[in-house]
C-alpha cells in the first residue's frame, strides 16, 4: 500500500510548479486517459488468456 501513496505524492508533486492551467489540466486528463488505456489492455489481455485466445 505504501507503493501506492508513494506514486500519489510524485504525481501530485510533478504539477506543483507548472505555471498554466491548461498545460496542467491537459496533462492530469491526458494521464488518466493512458491509465484507462494501459487497464482496458491488461483487461483483453486477461480476458482472452482465461477464454482461450481464440480470434
């Protein structure tokens, strides 16, 4: 768990100092967008390995 809080302060620390909003509105959306990307993958991925990998 101390993982997780670990990667919570380094994202919150890397947009303390940025300067226009928009720069830091786009990268917080820009970074949930590849998060749901990288879950929706590992979620294929696990869905085809438990149904067999048939295409």
């Amino acid at each position: 768990m101390g993982t997780l809080v670990h990667f919570k302060n380094l994202y919150l620390e890397a947009f303390d100092d940025c300067k226009p909003s928009f720069v830091v509105f786009f990268l917080k959306g820009y970074s949930i967008f590849c998060a749901v990307m990288l879950f929706m993958a590992f979620y294929a991925f696990l869905y085809r390995a438990f149904t067999g990998f048939e295409f």
